[in-house]
C-alpha cells in the first residue's frame, strides 16, 4: 500500500469511525480493521482475532479483558524499566 493509499484509508476510517461510535472497530474500503478512537466502551477484540474468540468462549470476556489489561501493564512497565535503564554506550552520560 502506498502512503497515499494508506493515508485515505486511515481517512476513511476516521470518517466510518465518526458515523459508528458504538462499533469498536471499523473495516475499510481496502478491507482492513481499524480500532474506533470514538468508541468509549467495553474493551473489545479484534474482529478476526480467533484466539481471542476462542479464549471468551472458554473463559468470558471479562477474563479476556483483565488478560488484556493485565498484559497491557506488563508491557507498561517494561517499557518504564528499558527506559530508566543507563545507555549502555554512554554508562557515564548525566543526561536523564
């Protein structure tokens, strides 16, 4: 996809995101899902997420969701460790 194709499909789906703020997601002309930002409700999965499909199957989606959060803080928090580790290249550098 070329950066201006790919720049009128994130136009599309801002426009599709505008006229469905009950749909989590929204699907392109160019068939690719999008995430809706005036979605404001329940977590949901991605539409062709089968193992998440299958997880809520098994488990609800409330386990789905505390997964979801759970996984999101893990990664939050490595985040936070990698960037207050010191520059191994500058171990010296005062710069925080």
């Amino acid at each position: 996809m070329s950066e201006y194709e790919s720049m009128a499909d994130r136009d599309e789906a801002l426009a599709l995101s505008r006229a469905a703020p009950d749909h989590a997601w929204v699907l392109t002309d160019r068939d690719v899902w999008h995430r809706n930002p005036f979605y404001h409700g329940p977590e949901m999965p991605h539409p062709e997420d089968d193992g998440a499909h299958d997880f809520i199957a098994d488990h609800g989606i409330d386990a789905w969701r505390e997964a979801i959060r759970a996984a999101r803080a893990a990664a939050e928090a490595k985040a936070r460790e990698i960037a207050d580790a010191p520059d191994p290249w500058w171990p010296d550098d005062p710069t925080p």
